[in-house]
C-alpha cells in the first residue's frame, strides 16, 4: 500500500515529466503568435472556463504571445428573450436586425468581452478588451446574403494596435464586432475573424475550441477523429461530404488561414481539461491540426 508521502513523491515525480515534456514545445513556441477561438462548452462551463483562462495565461508566461477571439452567442440569446426578441437564423447565420445589433455589441462588446479580461487579469495575465472598431482593427463589410441584416465579412485586418499589446506582454482579447468604413457595426463569425487576425498576425498557430473532438471521419463515431489533413485532404473532405454542416466553416477558415502562411491550425475539443495545453504542449496532441506549405515536405 502506498502512503501518503509516497503518493505525493510519484505526484511530484509526473508533475516533473509533464513539463520536462513541454520544454521542446515551449522553445520552439516561444516568441510565436497564437490566435485561440474561444467558444463553445468551454465558455459555458465554470469549470472549463477556468482552465481555458488559465491555459491562455500560461501561454503567457512561458513567453508565446496569445491572442484571444471570442463569440457569445447562447449569451446573446439569453438577453434577446430578455428584451422579448425572438433569436432568427437563416442558413446558419444570425438574422442581424438594427435592433439585435444593438444588443449583439452590448453583449459581446460591453459584457462578455469584460468578463474574459477580468478573469484573466485575476489569474495573473496582463488582458486588454478589443473589439474590430478598436484601433479600426476590423474593417467589415456586409455578408452578402439577403435578408440577415447586419452580419458581416472582414475586408481589412489592421494589426499595430495588436502588434503594440502583444510586443509589450499584453493579452488582446477581441470580440467578434466590427464596423465598416461609414461606421456602421456589424456581427461577424468569430471564426473568421480569429483565422484573418492569424494570417494578418503570421501567426504560427489557428486554434478553434469547439465542441467536437475534431475532424471525424464518421461524425456520430468521436473514435474516427483524423488527427492530421493538409489543405487539399481538408478541401476533399468537404467535397465527399464528410466534413458538413457546421464544421465546414470552420475547416474553411482554417484552410484560409494556411492558405495565407498561418504555420498550423487546430480544431480541438474545448470540452476537455486543459485543451490548449494538451495540443500545444504534448507529443500526440488532442484534436485535428491542419497543416500548410510550412509542413509540406
């Protein structure tokens, strides 16, 4: 039987291995950009929201510069019942009235965005609040399609105030608003806009937490995950139908930001522990990392 002190030198003992795992990682890594999308379970879950700010305050620490980019959309739905509106979507995308904008910036802008800033001041990071309209860092322009009002693409990516933060130990963390050139605010997929803030940052990680264990190849089976694609495997994926739905935007805009010199992206299971570090920082990683001309042999 193993006593106490026995169990906390063994405790110690892995504690040790872990990071005697990391240190290749976090040389390599040190200096480097990497752009996280936080959503999903992750910010949910008190639990899982704690370790993420944590995980991105380590990041920190250890010398890579994090860049945040953040939705909010159960959030948002929460207030628009509040206020009495009834939360529309059309083809995926939400239905964006001036009325809901108003309530998309208050929320994303005003409270969530805050919030993440004041956990990871308290956890002991250097947070600084952004949205698109800060610093004129995204310029939008409207989506396209009819009938959604007010939701947007990103036409221009100005990174010196985020060059600024991050060159001076500083945690940007962005919320998915932007307005275009006349100033009128628009909502835009947060996924899009951590994939563009990537490329325009030259960052050398994509990450998106989401709530799937990644890319699988049978989406009901969490054991077919593919652990590895590059651009033109990820691009076949989606035309035999076996990435669909709601994750073909997010493997677009992964492939967009590799297209574009990002080093690698990840789309990984925010719904795990210490997800960040997991796929950063270990030998075999948690999710799927897709892979650019950096990778290519």
């Amino acid at each position: 039987m193993i006593n106490d002190t026995e169990y906390i030198k063994q405790d110690a003992a892995t504690r040790v291995q872990v990071l005697s795992e990391a240190l290749p990682y976090i040389q390599r890594f040190i200096g480097r950009t990497i752009v996280v999308k936080y959503g999903g379970a992750a910010m949910k879950d008190s639990n899982l929201k704690d370790k993420v700010i944590r995980d991105i305050v380590f990041l920190s620490c250890v010398g890579l510069r994090p860049i945040l980019v953040h939705g909010g959309g159960p959030e948002i739905n929460s207030w628009l019942d509040r206020l009495g509106i009834e939360p529309q979507f059309k083809n995926g995308l939400r239905v964006t009235d001036a009325l809901t904008m108003d309530v998309v910036e208050m929320v994303l802008v005003g409270r969530v965005n805050k919030e993440i800033v004041t956990l990871i001041n308290q956890a002991g990071g250097s947070a600084v609040g952004l949205c698109g309209k800060d610093g004129d860092l995204i310029t939008a322009r409207p989506q396209g399609q009819e009938d959604i009002g007010f939701v947007g693409e990103v036409s221009g990516v100005n990174i010196k105030i985020l060059e600024t933060l991050v060159n001076n130990g500083y945690i940007p963390v962005v919320s998915s608003v932007a307005a275009d050139e006349a100033g009128q605010a628009y909502n835009i997929n947060a996924d899009t806009i951590a994939g563009e803030i990537a490329a325009a940052m030259g960052a050398e990680k994509l990450i998106l937490l989401t709530d799937t264990r990644g890319i699988l190849k049978d989406y009901k089976d969490p054991s077919t995950l593919i652990p590895k694609v590059d651009i033109q495997e990820a691009r076949q994926l989606i035309t035999t139908g076996i990435v669909g739905g709601g994750m073909i935007p997010k493997v677009n805009c992964c492939v967009r930001s590799l297209a574009q010199g990002v080093g690698a992206a990840h789309i990984i299971d925010g719904r795990i522990p210490h997800a960040l570090l997991l796929e950063i920082f270990t030998n075999i990683g948690i999710g799927t990392m897709l892979i650019g001309s950096k990778f290519m042999p």
